[in-house]
C-alpha cells in the first residue's frame, strides 16, 4: 500500500507493507537512522518521535497509521543553518549522554514535554520520562540538561 | 481465524504477521467490515494495546481496520447528568480536558496515568475499555464510575451497564461486528474520589490499583476482570467505617501471583489501598 | 592554565545530537549492500534433549536463502571455555546439536533478504525437544543430581580457595551468620548486541560489531575460526553501551562471520531485546555465607566470605569473577582474620559475565551487610562500627589478608567527611521523631565505605597510543581503549592538548579498527584512563621531546633552551617568540608521530563512601530512594564533566540492584523477565539527582595520579540503598531483606518480625 507523510518538512510517498513499523519506515525507507530500536514492548522509548508536534513512540506506530501526518525526528530538530534547538544544546552543556543510544528519543521526549509544559519541575521532568530509559547516565544530567533547556526557552519553545 | 502456529513463547520477534489495512470512512463501514471478517478482523485506534500483541505475535489478525480517525467520536461533553465521552479520546486529552476535569475529575486524573506520556498521546478511552485488562487504569475508573458503554452494531447503538461489560479476562461485552463508540458516566462535580495505583516503577502496570468515589470502590489486578469491592461498598452502604469497610475489599476476589505480588500480598494491597482510596476521597 | 582537571563538553556530541551515532545496525557501507539478515531460532525449553529440527518448511518462506543448523557447522569444534582454569569439559556447541542447556540457546540460523522476512520463516522451523530436568539455582545445582555437562561429571566449574577453617572464629564474643543474596542482574545496555560480517575479494573478513574492545574480539573470532588473524579486521562502530557485558566475543559474532562466508554474501545480525534478555551474559548471581566476629564493643576481628557463583549453563567470564569477590573480600577494613572461599556451578539459565563492577561489587555488598548485622547485634551505630574497624589512613601501598596491594587510601577521612556533609546526626535524629511518633513512613540511613581494584583488565596492564601531528596542524590518536559513552575522543584530546597546545577541535581520536590498531586492551576494568589515557599522554611527552631535538637542530640552539609554546601550538626559545616553529611545520619537513606502549607498574584502587537515605511506607513495604550521597576518590580527575557522568551512571545500576531489578527464572528455567515490561529496569522515577563530593588523593601507580571511576558507583551505592532500606523498619525487628527490597519483601519481613514480637 502507499502511504504519504512528511518527514522534517519534506512530503513523500512510499509503497510500505501494512505491517510496516514506523520506526522502520523512518530508518530503512526514509534513512533517518537516529531513533533506535532498543526493546520489544513499548517500554524504552529509543524509537520517541514528534508526531503532529506530540512525542510517540515509533515502534508502537504503523507507517499506513501516520498517513497525512507530520512526523519529526532528531535530524530534523535543528534549524537549517544549524542552530541548535535549546534542548539539543542544553544535552551537550550539561553531559546529558554518554554512549547516545536513547538519546535521541531522550530528546524529542524533551521537546514533547516543553511544548507541553514549558515549566516543568524536577519531578516533572522525572514524570515526563518515564518512558524513556537510559542505562548510561543515571538521568541525573538528563534532567538538568531538560531543566536547563526549559530556562532558556522561556514559554516560546523557541531555540535560544 | 487464519492458521497460525502461535510459537510464540520464548520467541524474540518484533515484527507481525501480514495483515490487510484497511481504514474506512465511517462507522458504518468499520461496522460492515467487522461483519464481512468476524474474528479476522481487528479494530485499530490508538493502537497501544493491539500493536505490541501484533508484535509478540501473540495476536495475528488478517485484517486490520483502523478507526482512529473516524469523524464524531473523539470529544468529551455533558449531557444532563452525565459526561459523555467518544470512544476514541486520546488519554492525553482526557487529562487535560476542562470539561472532563470539572465534570469528571478522577476520569481526568486517571488518564493521567496510565503508561507514559507517548502511550498517552495515542492511547484512546474506548481502546482501553474495549480491551478489558484487568489491570488497566481507565477501565477500573470507568467501572467506579459507573455508567454505560455505548456499543454500535449493524442495528444500530446499544447501552450495557459498565458493571456488565467486563465478563472474563480480556473478554468483554463487545460483539465481534460492533465498536465501542461512548462511555457515559455521571458527573461527579464536587464529589470526593481517591485513586491509588501501587506500582514498583511509574511506568508500570499497577499491581493492584482502586478507584473510590460516592461509595463505590474498583479494583485493578485483582481477578479476572476490573472488579467492585461490592463487601466494602455494602459495608459503607451499612454505616461501617472507612476502615472497616476497607478491611472487606479482597473479599470475593480471586488475585493471581507473579513475581510483583502473591496472592497474599495482593489481598493486603487492595484492602490497604481501598482505605487509602477512601479516606481520600472522604477529605481526611 | 592546564585543561586538565576542567569541565569540558564532549567533541562527540554535536553529531550524537543532530544525527545519531552509527552503530552497528545502522551501517550502510558499500560492502555491507544486499546483506542477509539473520534470525535466530532459539530454545524454548531449558534442559532438553533435541531431538529433531526440520527446517523444510521454512525453506520455502519468501526471502529465505538459507537454513542453518549444527549439521551444518561440524567443521567447526564446539568452543571450550576460555578460562584454562575452568572445567574444559563444559563445551558450548555453536549451534545445539543434541542438548540444549539454557532458554535462548540458539539451534537454527534463518538468512533471509529481508528483515521482516526472518520472523515469518523462523516460525516455520520445527523443533522437538525433550524435556530434560531443569537446574535452576546454585542450590540445586550443587548437589550435582542433575548434570548439565554428563562427561564432566560434575556441575562445578572452578573454585577458589578452601573452606574457612572450623577455628576462625575462636575468641569471639559475638558470631554472625547470614545467608546473603547477590542477585542476578542484566546489564540491558540500550543497544543490544549487533554484528555484521562481510569477506572482501582479498579473503579478508571484517567484521562489524558492538563490542568494548576490537582486539580481543579479533583474536578470539580468529581462534575459533581458524582464520589467521592478519586475515581479519574487526570495526567497532559506536556502541550503545557496554558494562562489561561486550567485552570479548560472543559466539554469535563468529557464526555471523563463518555464515557469510558459507553463503558467500554479507550478513548481518541485530537481536531483539528478548533474545538480548535471555542471551546476552547476565551480572551478579553469587549465593554468599557471611560470618563475623568480634567483641562487643566493635571490633571486629574475623570474617568468612563463601561464595556459590552461578556460572549459568556456558561457562564464561562470571565463572571467574568470584577470585575478584575474594581479592576484595576484607575491603575497607583492617580485620585480623579474613577467609574467603568461592564455588562457581554451572545451571540451565543464561551464562554469567562482567557486569559493571565485575565481582567487586559482591565483595563489599558482603562486608557491608556483615557490618550492619554486627553493628545491629551490639547495638552500635552503623557508621561508627565501622570507623572503628577501618584501615587508617595510608599513603604507602597496604597489602591486605587476600594478597591485594592498595596503592593509597583514606578510608576514615571518607567517611567522616561523608557524614559530615549530610549531617549524618540530624538525620538520625529525624529518623528517631519519626520512630517515636510511630509514622507510616519511616526513614532509614545506608552508609557503606568501599575500595575497588581497577585497571585489573583481561589483556593486562599497558596499553599503546599513537601520536601523529601533521602538516597542516591537526593531530590524530590511535587509542587501544574502546569508548562506548567514556568520552575518550575529548578526555584523550585533552590530553594531547594540554601538553601540544593544540586545540581540541583539532585532534581526532581514534579506537576500535584492528587495522589502525592491531593491540590494544579494549575499555572495562575501570582500566582506559590510568592506562590508556596515560599512554596517549606519554605519547604527547615523547612526541614534544622528538619535536624538540628536531627544533634544536632547525634553530641551532640548546634543546634544554627551547619551551613548548602551547598558544601556537609549537616550541620557541623561552622569551624569544622570533624563534619560534610549529609542531605543524616540524610535521611538515618530516613525519612527526610516536608509538608508545604505558604498562601500568599496579593496579589502583580507588575508594569512597557512600549514604543512601530511604523512606519506607511500612504498611505496603515500599521503599522510595530519597537521597543517594556519594563520596568517591579516583584520585586526581582528568574531567570532572566526564567523572560525574560515570559516577551518575553507576550509581544508578546500584539503585536499582538495591531496589528493583533481578532476573528471575520459574523452577524450570523459564524466564520470568526476559522482557523491558517484565525487567524492572529503573527509571527516572525512581531515582533522585544524586549528590557527589569528590576527594582526590593522586596514586603514585601512574604519572597522571588516576584511578578507575567507571565502576565505583555500583559497588557502594547497592549496600548503601540496600542496608537503608533494612534501616528504616531495624527498630520493628527486622535484621535482613536480599536485595531488590521489593515492596513485598519488606511487608514479609514486617510480619515476620511482627510475628516474632507477639
């Protein structure tokens, strides 16, 4: 079957199988590699991307479901000429990734959140991502870079 | 049903079996497709529940309708004395919904909770009810609510009380050629609710959760369906107090074991949370 | 002003955050085009005769190019274990032939030109077995009724010295016993394993995969292949995470490599999370017997260590471990007579491995529950027995009763400046309010003191480097460490720029391709800093020395008169900028690069303490981790930046050893957890920020003064959490709960204890 959606602003078409899992149409059809698969269940969130501006989980999506959607993933966060999204560059500042497996669904789990809470407490953030697991950083800095990028975005959302 | 070997214990997959998708227009189109495949076909709305048993293969429906985005069925409005809910609400919705949280606010503050916040942006009410877990967050509100689920067929909606929609373990009163289009509840402005669902992680499925509102206590996890703690609420309807109504809950009840909680454990959780639930909902 | 010991961010981040890392699954090179992917048909019985595989049907599944079962591999010779110690016995097939030995084993290979075609065909492949009785539980497993291994007669593995002597505990006024749980765990690194094997036109294989050390996986791969090692190139890509469980080969990664030359196309393989759960080496596992004794007015002057190690159903790394539980048995403490003993057994579940700490951790899990149980005995407060049985403060090596030497070590300041900044008193004086007010929510208090060997890695105690600066004044590293989250391509940068003055964005490091690097030690054992770090970092010095003779000559001046000058990245008679040349321009007129090897004269020991406050509902048994305080000295700290990171990390996995995760099995060997919504790995919501406070006492072992810190947080954070937990409901009787505490543990042992009062 066809599908079309637009990924990171640009629309395209495919030919995919029903079954096709979105994560899979982003990384083996779109080439966009950065959301990882890092479990079976729906449990680690690896695979988080923005879908119509609200952070889903990829692998828990068909790509036939998504069809006249907008999808965003960590490639397309950044402004064209490169400026970082306050997230992006909160993750750096504050070390909050070591071996960045989960990190990019870490991040668009971070965006998600802020543009739905663009204040959020420490436990708020804590809350927010609890569906996102990482075994490297013990989300100390997860969530003081998610703090931080919160600060700096004030109540735009809008990169720094 | 399509031939299926079903080895599906100990197997790694993450991928389902081929499946034809379909997504009709109306609700009488799903309704007619659900005729025409009978147990072939599964609806697809949020997907949360489906998908990951699709991906187990532990459900391999040959086709698969999705309903997600069908017109009408997604809003939250009062009618009378009730709310009235679309089936297909997004659990995100219902958590920040103004109507919902005036009219209905342990409705609203379930929602809140279940999974995390990208089950929630797809998750739907009627998705959840439909799928009748026992351990399922809105199901057991929804049945401490009580109320009517409103399923639609090729005659036409019918009304089943909630306290009768759930019969067996993800068996509910849902015929194979109907949707879940509404679930009526009463508004409850202004009465006190408690909620309590005890987990280990945030995240997880609760090990035994309870939903106390206007004398009426449910229960999550604790047989094998969503229950009502029916000796607590008959011992409050008879002047006992919270605590010792609350001692009654595990009554009637028949929890299973694994490696969270035994039998035992859970029996304590449910009486220990249904006090809690209570004295919240009672303001002390 | 030297960079070192500053907060610097990561050179690796910028394409981490915009464009992900590349790891092993996400390779699109030329020579990977047209791969066949490979699923794995696995066991699902745990003990059990095979008694018949048909793989016709799944022959004729769309995509399938080829099925392949132990028939097939009988050319290659079933892999005995590594460890010569070890019974040699206790041979893993490559493919289960006639038995299989643990759920997960894999029995059939399916290659299919599409992913999603595998499952579809793996599902066709018929497998018979027949149910053998299960070993599940060292328990069991020691009575060797049930042998997984026939031909070796027994289930046992190793073991590591003798049973304590009956007299070890003579004198004492006070002897405890406890039985002790040191639970399996798994390491669930985010990105499971992952390899993918291409032969070029040379006869050359390479070989792609997630690992913590190319080298080794070369040599291993080529060992068990018969191949010549020069034939084969291992690539690391990025790794999403290691912990110990990706060091060295797993056998998978070498069917992948025979498999594609057997179809005489690329392969490539990726596991699911499932079969990562149930194949990938699980941590821990150890069943310890913990006696102690003293006097009564704490000193304690006699522990005994038993160890039983599950091994799991293949012998690997975890069978040996337990010699590391028993170098480190007396810890932190100066207690005349220390007996350690350890048994290592194999069961029908999923072998055992490395695990972040690696042995370590169980050893002072040990010791610490031993000293809580004396402290509760005598009535003394848990820190101040073991202030009292410390070894005092010592800048000279210390050898201890087990034969390890420590290089320096401040145990007592640790502690005191631990609780001092906590404000141990006042919360022990909240925790009495609330124990006389009778509240619902108690609070405990965990404080645990440690020591860990680090820099004890598998290839042993040096580690190379290569330095080339080049003409155009960029400069390159060749690193025999294997980052996988370390930050070595900005740690080893730093280095290098902080003694050549080039700037960081200027130097690429390299690690991980047997090609560039055809030795080198990989990253685990807390050993890439004070040993590959060092190197990179005497390459730079030896590098500046070669400059300098070359400058000499050019300029014609003494070399003794010329100094490095770092703002432009070159060297110029002191006070004499006109005399001045570039390492830039030196690289220019000839090849400026070095090749050095640092071999560590030690192993180091760093050292912390840690506290864990804890609130316990004691109607329901749930604990929630409130604080977890950690003091730790790794000695001097290349970049505090980084050192956090690991030391968050680490705190972590001991936070939720201590409070949630465990891998279970049914008594058949089923596994219980063998998915993310099974595990309970931790999450956000479980954990607070933690607090750190750092001493930095420099080790005299290195030129750097470093020590490990990858691994310091697991080993004091899990007793420090766990002893919390049994804190905060000691005053209703309780003395004991194994690790996790799960809540329905802790409501148990309030019943018990309950019970036992009335």
């Amino acid at each position: 079957m066809q599908v079309t959606l637009t990924v990171n602003g640009r629309q395209r078409t495919d030919e995919v199988e029903p079954r096709l899992l979105l994560v899979h149409h982003l990384r083996e059809v779109c080439g966009l590699r950065a959301a990882n698969v890092g479990c079976d269940t729906s449990s680690c969130g690896a695979c988080t991307v923005l879908l119509d501006g609200e952070a889903v989980k990829s692998c828990t999506i068909l790509a036939a479901q998504v069809e006249g959607g907008q999808v965003t993933t960590l490639e397309g966060l950044a402004e064209p000429d490169g400026t970082l999204h306050p997230v992006q560059a909160a993750f750096r500042a504050e070390h909050g990734l070591q071996c960045g497996f989960c990190t990019p669904g870490m991040v668009m789990a971070s965006v998600g959140l802020l543009a739905q809470q663009p204040s959020p407490n420490e436990q708020d953030v804590r809350e927010a991502l609890e569906g996102n697991l990482c075994r490297c950083t013990g989300y100390h800095n997860i969530v003081r870079a998610v703090l931080c990028a919160s600060t700096t975005a004030g109540t735009t959302g809008g990169p720094a | 049903m399509r031939e299926h070997d079903g080895r599906h214990d100990g197997r790694p997959g993450v991928i389902p079996t081929s499946f034809d998708y379909v997504r009709p227009t109306t609700l009488e189109g799903a309704i007619a497709l659900l005729q025409e495949h009978g147990d072939d076909a599964k609806l697809l709305a949020g997907g949360h529940s489906l998908l990951p048993l699709m991906k187990l293969r532990l459900s391999f429906p040959a086709v698969v309708v999705d309903i997600a985005n069908l017109e009408g069925l997604s809003s939250v409005r009062v009618e009378g004395d009730e709310v009235v809910i679309g089936a297909l609400t997004r659990d995100r919705t219902l958590q920040t919904d103004p109507v919902l949280l005036a009219e209905c606010p342990l409705l609203a503050h379930v929602a809140g909770l279940v999974g995390d916040p990208q089950v929630r942006a797809r998750g739907t009410i009627g998705g959840s009810v439909a799928h009748g877990d026992p351990a399922s967050d809105l199901p057991t509100a929804v049945l401490a609510l009580g109320g009517t689920v409103v399923l639609t067929g090729p005659a036409g909606p019918r009304s089943v009380p909630v306290t009768d929609f759930f019969r067996s373990f993800l068996e509910t009163a849902l015929r194979p050629d109907e949707v879940l289009t509404e679930i009526r509840v009463p508004r409850t402005d202004g009465i006190g609710w408690g909620y309590e669902k005890f987990t280990r992680r945030a995240n997880d499925w609760p090990i035994v959760a309870v939903a106390a509102i206007d004398g009426r206590v449910a229960m999550a996890n604790m047989g094998q369906t969503v229950l009502r703690a029916t000796a607590t609420e008959q011992a409050l309807a008879a002047g006992a107090s919270l605590a010792e109504a609350a001692a009654l809950a595990d009554q009637g009840t028949t929890p299973g074991a694994d490696m969270h909680a035994d039998a035992d454990y859970r029996r304590h959780l449910a009486r220990l949370l249904t006090r809690r639930a209570l004295e919240t909902a009672a303001g002390t | 002003m030297s960079i070192l010991g500053t907060r610097v961010v990561r050179r690796e981040d910028p394409l981490f955050l915009t464009r992900g890392a590349t790891y092993t699954d996400d390779l699109v090179q030329d020579q990977l085009v047209g791969a066949l992917h490979v699923t794995l048909v696995r066991s699902t019985t745990a003990h059990a005769r095979v008694v018949r595989v048909d793989a016709s049907g799944a022959l004729e599944a769309p995509g399938v190019v080829a099925v392949v079962t132990a028939a097939d591999l009988a050319d290659l010779s079933p892999l005995a274990p590594e460890v010569p110690l070890f019974h040699q016995a206790m041979l893993r097939p490559w493919l289960a032939k006639d038995v299989v030995r643990f759920v997960g084993e894999p029995i059939v290979v399916v290659l299919t030109e599409e992913r999603y075609q595998g499952e579809d065909a793996a599902e066709l492949v018929e497998v018979d077995l027949e149910p053998l009785p299960a070993v599940v539980g060292v328990t069991r497993a020691v009575t060797d009724e049930v042998l997984l291994f026939p031909e070796a007669g027994t289930n046992t593995v190793v073991t590591f010295g003798e049973p304590a002597p009956d007299d070890l505990f003579t004198g004492c006024e006070v002897v405890i016993t406890q039985d002790v749980v040191n639970q399996r765990v798994a390491p669930v690194p985010l990105e499971t394993r992952a390899a993918s094997a291409a032969w070029g036109q040379d006869g050359r294989l390479t070989l792609w995969c997630s690992n913590q050390g190319a080298q080794m996986v070369r040599a291993q791969v080529s060992r068990w292949l018969g191949l010549d090692p020069a034939l084969v190139q291992v690539k690391t890509p990025d790794v999403g995470g290691g912990f110990g469980a990706k060091v060295g080969a797993d056998p998978e990664f070498a069917l992948v490599a025979w498999l594609a030359r057997h179809v005489g196309r690329p392969v490539r393989w990726a596991e699911t999370r499932s079969e990562n759960l149930t194949g990938m080496l699980h941590g821990r596992g150890q069943q310890q017997r913990i006696t102690i004794g003293g006097s009564r007015d704490g000193d304690v002057t006699a522990y005994s260590l038993e160890v039983v190690q599950d091994a799991g159903a293949y012998p690997r790394l975890g069978a040996v471990l337990p010699s590391l539980t028993l170098l480190m048995a007396p810890a932190v403490y100066a207690i005349d007579r220390v007996h350690a003993y350890a048994r290592s057994v194999v069961t029908t579940t999923t072998s055992t491995g490395a695990y972040r700490g690696a042995g370590r951790p169980e050893a002072t899990a040990a010791v610490e529950r031993a000293m809580d149980l004396f402290a509760a005995e005598i009535g003394m407060d848990a820190a101040e027995v073991r202030r009292r049985n410390l070894v005092p403060r010592f800048t000279e090596p210390h050898t201890t009763s087990s034969g390890a030497t420590y290089d320096c070590g401040d145990y007592p300041g640790a502690l005191d400046l631990l609780l001092h900044t906590v404000g141990y008193d006042q919360l022990r004086r909240e925790q009495a309010a609330r124990r006389e007010r009778g509240d619902v929510h108690q609070l405990g208090l965990g404080v645990s003191v440690y020591v860990e060997i680090t820099g004890a890695g598998l290839d042993g105690p040096a580690e190379d480097a290569r330095l080339e600066v080049h003409p155009d004044g960029t400069a390159t590293v060749l690193t025999g460490t294997s980052p996988h989250g370390q930050g070595h391509a900005t740690a080893w940068a730093m280095l290098v720029s902080d003694e050549l003055g080039i700037p960081l964005d200027a130097i690429t490091v390299l690690h991980g391709d047997t090609d560039l690097m055809p030795r080198g030690g990989g990253t685990h054992a807390s050993r890439s800093l004070q040993q590959g770090g060092v190197a990179v970092h005497q390459a730079s010095v030896e590098l500046v020395a070669i400059a300098r003779q070359r400058a000499a000559e050019l300029l014609e001046v003494a070399p003794e008169d010329l100094v490095v000058d770092k703002t432009r990245a070159g060297l110029q008679v002191a006070g004499d900028p006109s005399t001045a040349v570039t390492f830039a321009e030196l690289a220019a007129a000839e090849p400026l690069e070095v090749d050095t090897t640092f071999s560590a004269p030690a192993a180091t020991f760093p050292f912390g303490a840690h506290l864990a406050v804890v609130e316990v509902d004691t109607e329901s048994g749930k604990a929630t981790l409130q604080r977890l305080v950690a003091l730790d000295d790794a000695g001097r700290i290349l970049n505090p930046l980084l050192a956090d990171g690991q030391r968050h990390g680490g705190l972590a996995q001991g936070a939720a050893q201590a409070l949630l995760e465990e891998v279970l099995y049914d008594d058949e060997g089923n596994p219980l957890t063998s998915t993310l919504a099974d595990y309970p790995f931790v999450s956000a919501t479980e954990l607070p920020s933690f607090e750190l406070i750092t001493m930095e006492t420099p080790t005299p072992v290195n030129p750097l003064g470093a020590k490990g810190i990858g691994e310091s947080g697991t080993i004091g954070s899990a007793p420090a959490v766990q002893s919390a937990v049994i804190d905060a409901v000691a005053h209703l009787g309780v003395r004991h709960i194994d690790m996790p505490t799960t809540p329905m543990r802790v409501w148990s042992a309030l019943r018990a204890a309950e019970e036992k009062r009335s």
